[in-house]
C-alpha cells in the first residue's frame, strides 16, 4: 500500500537469550541502521523500553542523527509512519501522523486522543472547526474504494500543501476524519459510487483538495472510469485501460491440465522429491525478483509481491505435506496445494478472487521449472499483436512490450486485476472479461476500444480508419 519508496524499519524488542525486556546496546544498533539526515522515528512502550531508549542515544554511531523517540501507538502508528516517510514527509510530520493514528477511532467514541511534545492533531472536533477555504465532493470510481493503496496515495499527496484536509463519507455520514492519516481514511469504509467531501483549510487549500479530486477521479491509478460494450461481438467486455486500436490477434494457448500421478511415491523418495519442489518454488521467486528489478516501480511492486507468493510458508508446508504424507510427486503437489489456496481466494470476496490467477501462474512456474518446460509469456512475437487469453497473470502482463502488444483481450479478470493496474501503467489498451474472447480467431484483424470495452472482429474499413494502427 505504500507509495513512494518504503523507508527502512528495525525491531529492536527483546534482551537475547529469550530474555523479556529491553537491551539499550541493541536499540542503538538498529538506530543506527536505519539512520539516515532525515532522522529516525522510534515507537515504544513504556517501563525499560524509555529507558533503554533513551540510553540508547548516548550509543549511537553518530551522535548528530536525529532521533525522536514517540508515543504513538504500535500499531496504528507504524503503519502511519510508514506511509508518511515514504512520501518523503519531514521527521515531524512523520510523529504528528503516528501520533494521531488513533484520532478517527477515537473521535467516532467521543474521545479524541491528541499527541504530546505539543503537537496538536486534527482531530475530527480540529477539522470541522474552521469553515473550509475549499471544498470538493468527488464519487469514487475504483472498484474498492477508499481501501489501504488509495488511503496511503491521499495521505501522501496532501503531504505536500501547507493545508489542513479532511475527507467525510457523505453515504454514510463518517467523518471528517483528517487526511493526514491512513487507518482514518479506510475507517470511512468508502466504496465504490460513494461520494466523499474533501475540505481543506490554509495557504494551499485549493491545490490540496484538486490533488485528492485528481487522485478520485483517476481511480488511483487502479482502473480508469469504466464503461461495458454493447457493441462489438456479442458478449462484450470491461473497458480497463484506454485507447482504441486495430491489430492482428495472438491468441494464448489455454492454461495446463493438471500433472498425472500414477501411485503413490515410495517412502524413501519423498524427502528428496519435497526438496525438489521446494528449490524449484526457490528458483521461481529468485527469476521473478529478477525480472521485476528494471520494472517501473508499480510494476516492480507487484511483480515483487507475486514473487513472495512462490516461498509463501503455508503454500510450501502444503507442498511439503502433499508429498511426505501422501507421496504425491512434486509436480502434482504443487498443482494440488495451489488449487486449495485459489479455492479460499474465490471464496474470499472479488479482491482476493482477482489474485486467483497470479498464484496459478506461480503454479505453472514452478511446474514447468521442474519438468523442464519452457514458460515462453509474452510471446517471442516481434509483429504488432493484439494478445488473447483466457487471464493473464502479473507476471506475464508486467513483461509485455507495449511497442509489440498493442492491446489485451481477456476471458477473464476484472477492473481490480493486477492486469487491468499494469495494462494502464504500460499504457496498453485493455478489454477484460470479455464473454467470448476466446472465439476470436488467431490472426484475425481486431478493433480493441478500452475505454468502452469494445472489441471488433474483423472491423470495416471505416471502424479502421478511426482507431490507430496496432504499433506505437
């Protein structure tokens, strides 16, 4: 959920040795770090915490780094901080916004919690206080709202006015609630269609409440303002990242059946085979770090986070279990594990179902590594092509050139599919979940319109002649 770059974080609890308590020697060393000129912010509790945290300062390196030792909370406030510091926030406000984190739950039970060391929050009593110098109701388009990602972008955004913001869900009537802080944006559980009111009160009040507009109306960079085909062939699709183009279509084999197991591995054999997959599951995470690295940073960040589903512990103890308990080959265990998880995302709700393809892609990875197979995606194709398939994972959308893929059409996926976020950051034009995309025959000339989720099989002359030709 960070935007900007996330800032460096140490744990510094225990006392080594299982010993409860505090160690001063190993508070200065994390200090130190983590220590940059912009300073270091340190969350505590009381008792020996303070007091090794104080002598801890006495330790450090570098005596002239600036540390503030704070009593925000956890919690609430680690994650406030987090969000803040990426978004190169100064020291101060970085404590201001991990002292405050509590405000909006507190203001909702009428007691609000303000910080110390004279620093005064925007508690909801603050932000209601001043009549605005400017104000904005915008509807939120993104499919999930005002959730964890898009909270993080607006605090970070209103980072950067010498301006007080708020926001209030006029749906529900929560609120306002300050800007400043991530958990109190998400506590208004704003969704998608709802409307919220954005105010502002200072110097910069007008630039700070059109860069939250901004961020609305775009979707947060998730899913652009979304309109579903009524023309084109029949089914349609979701219009996901704009722009309108012809071109001839490559059409993705369909995805691999599950691997044969023909009786149960001898009892002997199955340690070795769960070391297979486990280094193959290794093997896939390192390639996919790999080719993250050069990525644009959205595009890095998720391919990272498909790369930590690979060496996800649960995925691998069931992995593990599948061939030590019921001596299923490395290839089948994989498949089956993976099958259980997609099966808990799907059920999950529409957030965790879009992710069911990035760990079936991990899945065919990790097969494919052990059965010496080729993962060929994208495809070696050096013509201008318009890419069909039933899904795409992360990883294979992240990969696309999009001066060869001029546009997407999916069977499946969604507005909030890791897809349709990286078809817009790759500025790719996209159709999801498209009823009959995989009819459409390979070679066929194809109209792709993504912003009104058109798709055209063998367009006239005329339709042609009003899209761009399928190369950049």
């Amino acid at each position: 959920m960070v935007v900007g770059h996330p800032p460096p974080i140490a744990i510094a609890a225990g006392a080594g040795d299982d010993v409860i308590g505090t160690d001063a020697v190993r508070i200065a060393a994390a200090i130190d770090s983590v220590a940059s000129e912009r300073g270091v912010l340190v969350l505590m509790d009381l008792g020996s915490a303070l007091l090794s945290s104080e002598l801890a300062l006495e330790l450090l390196e570098d005596p002239s780094t600036r540390v503030r030792l704070s009593s925000a909370p956890f919690v609430e406030g680690l994650l406030a901080a987090v969000v803040l510091a990426a978004g190169e926030a100064a020291l101060d406000d970085v404590e201001r916004g991990a002292v405050a984190a509590l405000d909006a739950k507190s203001s909702q039970l009428a007691a609000p919690v303000t910080a110390e060391h004279g620093q005064v929050s925007a508690t909801r009593a603050d932000a209601a206080h001043d009549s605005p110098d400017s104000t904005a109701d915008v509807t939120l388009v993104n499919r999930d709202g005002l959730h964890a990602r898009p909270a993080a972008a607006v605090v970070t955004a209103v980072a950067a006015f010498d301006a007080r913001v708020s926001v209030t869900n006029l749906r529900t009537g929560v609120g306002p609630v300050p800007a400043s802080t991530p958990i109190g944006l998400a506590a208004l559980a704003a969704r998608e269609s709802d409307t919220i009111r954005v105010e502002a009160v200072g110097r910069d009040a007008q630039d700070a409440v059109d860069a939250v507009r901004d961020l609305v109306v775009g979707g947060f960079g998730e899913v652009p303002p979304l309109r579903t085909a009524a023309v084109g062939f029949d089914g349609g699709g979701v219009g996901v990242s704009p722009g309108r183009v012809v071109g001839r279509a490559l059409v993705l084999p369909p995805p691999a059946d599950a691997p044969d197991q023909h009786g149960a591995l001898p009892q002997e054999d199955r340690p070795a085979e769960a070391d297979r997959a486990v280094a193959a599951a290794a093997a896939v995470a390192s390639d996919l770090r790999d080719l993250a690295a050069p990525l644009p940073p959205a595009a890095r960040d998720i391919l990272s986070a498909v790369a930590a589903m690979a060496q996800d512990p649960q995925l691998l103890g069931a992995v593990r279990s599948g061939v030590i308990d019921q001596g299923l080959t490395s290839e089948r265990a994989v498949w089956q594990a993976v099958a259980e998880v997609s099966a808990r995302f799907a059920s999950a709700g529409p957030l965790l179902a879009a992710r069911v393809v990035d760990v079936e892609a991990v899945r065919d990875r990790v097969i494919a590594r052990l059965t010496a197979r080729s993962t060929l995606c994208p495809p070696d194709e050096p013509a201008p092509y318009v890419l069909v398939a039933h899904d795409l994972a992360a990883t294979e959308t992240a990969l696309l050139d999009p001066h060869r893929c001029v546009a997407i059409v999916t069977r499946g996926g969604g507005p909030g599919s890791h897809t349709a976020v990286l078809a817009r950051l790759l500025s790719i034009p996209a159709v999801v979940a498209a009823a009959r995309a995989e009819t459409i025959p390979d070679g066929a000339w194809v109209l792709v319109d993504g912003s009104t989720g058109e798709v055209v099989v063998n367009p006239t002359e005329k339709q042609r002649a009003e899209a761009r030709p399928g190369r950049r």
